[in-house]
C-alpha cells in the first residue's frame, strides 16, 4: 500500500473531560459503551488518567479517549483550528430510542440535519459537543452489556468536525498528505472521507473566519485529536516519509502507547491528527478478556512510580 492510499479510517477520538467520575459515568451508563482500559496519559509529569471506551474488543473506529482534566484545573478555550465536535454512529431507527434514553437521564438534546443526515445533538459533562448521526448499514458491532440493546447500541465513530479561519490549507492536507476525497458540502461546512469512505472515516470543515484560536493544550472542555487507522508499521513510516517530504514538518516521532504506536501530525488547519497502528493484542496486552477495562494500569513509562500514581489520582468508583 502506498502512503497516498494509506489512512483507512479513524482508530479512536481524544477528548479532554471534566472530572474522572463524571465522564466514566457518562461514557458508560448514559452512551452504553464498555471501559476497554483505564490507564494514564503517558506524557507529562503530573498523572491524569486516560480512559478508553469502545466495543468489546475496543477495535478500531469504536474508541474514545478521554483525559478528565478537573484535578489539573487545566481548562481549555474552543475555538478556531480545533475539533469543535465528535460524532458518532447509531442506527436510523434508534434515534427515537436515543431521545428518550437522553432525556431521562437529564441530558438537553436537540435535533438537527447536516449534509442529508439526521442529527441529535448534545454535549458530554465537560461542554464537549457530541452528535449521534442515525446510520442505516453500519455493521461494525455494539457493545451489548452496558444497558444498551444491540439494535440501538453505539456503532463508533462517525465524524469530527474541524473549525477552521479557512479551508484552503485543509483541503491541500487532505488532498495530498491524508489521501482524502471532498464529497460534499452543506452551507459553510465541507465533507472529506478518508479510506473507502463512509461512516467512520468523516472529516468535516466548518469554516468561521470570526473564530479566535482555541487551545493546543490539555485542557477540559476541548477535542485533543483525532486518530486514523494504518495497517502496519511499514506504512506509518512512509506516512510520516510522505507528509514531511509535502513540507508538513510538523510529524512526531513513533511513540509506543502500549496498545497501539502513534505518529502526531499538526495539521496546517490546527487540528491534531494522528496515524495509529494497533499492536496485535491491543487491549489484551495487560489484561485478560475479563478483567479488560476493570483495574488501572499504570502506563509502563511510570512503572517506577506506580505507588504515587494511584495515590495522586482522584478515586474513580465503578
Ligand atoms: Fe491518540
């Protein structure tokens, strides 16, 4: 495969929350979705937690990630050169079920339609905008044991929406750097999909010239990044080969994220993109099938102060 054909779809969406107990509470008795690891991120000096949330397997495509920043006091501000909005899958005939379920559990929705497709939108515990998009032939697989029945349940992600000052920089990234395809555009808002296209590879544009800068840090209440699958670590490598060789200098390095190996890419829009190579055993790599999800592991680059880190983070009761 070369590199111009090599991002097949999103690996996972990285959200910055509010409090730890508010988001697993959201994500998994609200959204229905399974804990699939709870660790920490790997960077910095000071813990936060990272929580992954998916399918059964967590597999690609189904995941979101959040650091719940309250117990650093690091707020973000949205704004322009950010993702403003995550959406994610749920069957057509399951908004209604949707409704209710959000409904009574004391979350304002409302209803909207983007590019054709039926939207409700709503927003995490942190202020994050999410949208479920019904999708009528999505047959990557729910999770069943988070109260949520399989004909209803959350298929993965949709989309991320991109707010950008303007679109001519994103689209020549996405043109020739993600081997994106434009497919639509609706008012100020245009549609690229990524791989074979379809729900799960959607990047959208929002252009809004008015938009300050919203924040690059770890700060609650903001979108991270978004991750996109490759097959091996023989095509990320030509990935990054690619994009520097275009004059996106702006790459990482490889870094090992214990589940899976990830490449960083500032993108000239803002946004923070990420090209993603699951490691074989993903999620079982330090954990059994059953206990997946359950107990905190400590990422292995703090392994020597594991006794620190689970005394500094804030209690999580699950
Ligand atoms: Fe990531």
């Amino acid at each position: 495969m070369s590199a111009s054909t090599a991002i097949r779809r999103h690996h996972h969406l990285t959200l910055c929350t509010g409090t730890v107990q508010e988001d697993y509470d959201f994500h998994t008795k609200v959204l229905g979705l399974k804990s699939v690891k709870k660790t920490a991120l790997y960077d910095g000096t000071v813990p936060i937690y990272h929580l992954y949330y998916g399918n059964d397997l967590g597999e690609e495509s189904t995941i979101l990630t959040c650091f719940p920043m309250r117990q650093s006091g690091r707020v973000g501000r949205k704004g322009s050169g950010q993702i403003s909005a995550i959406s994610i899958s749920v069957p057509e005939s399951s908004l209604g079920y949707w409704r209710t379920r959000l409904t009574e559990q004391g979350i304002e929705h409302h209803d909207d339609e983007r590019f054709g497709e039926k939207i409700i939108g709503f927003q995490n515990p942190g202020g994050i905008d999410y949208e479920m998009v019904g999708i009528a032939d999505d047959d990557r697989k729910p999770y069943t044991g988070g109260g949520v029945p399989a004909e209803f349940g959350i298929r993965g992600t949709h989309g991320i929406t991109v707010s950008v000052a303007a679109l001519e920089t994103s689209s020549e990234f996405m043109d020739l750097a993600w081997n994106g395809k434009q497919t639509a555009e609706d008012g100020n808002a245009v549609r690229y999909e990524v791989g074979e296209g379809g729900t799960g590879t959607i990047v959208d544009f929002k252009v809004d010239p008015s938009l300050r800068q919203g924040t690059w840090t770890f700060g609650e209440g903001t979108v991270h990044h978004c991750a996109f699958q490759v097959d091996s670590l023989e095509v990320q490598t030509d990935v990054k080969a690619h994009i520097e060789g275009l004059g996106f200098t702006d790459v990482s390095d490889r870094k090992d994220r214990g589940y899976f190996e990830s490449v960083y890419v500032r993108t000239p829009g803002g946004a923070l993109f990420e090209a993603t190579v699951s490691k074989p055993e993903g999620f079982l790599i330090d954990e059994s099938y059953e206990n997946m999800g359950k107990d905190f592991q400590v990422p292995p680059v703090f392994a020597d102060q594991a006794a620190w880190i689970k005394e500094y983070l804030e209690p999580l009761n699950y």
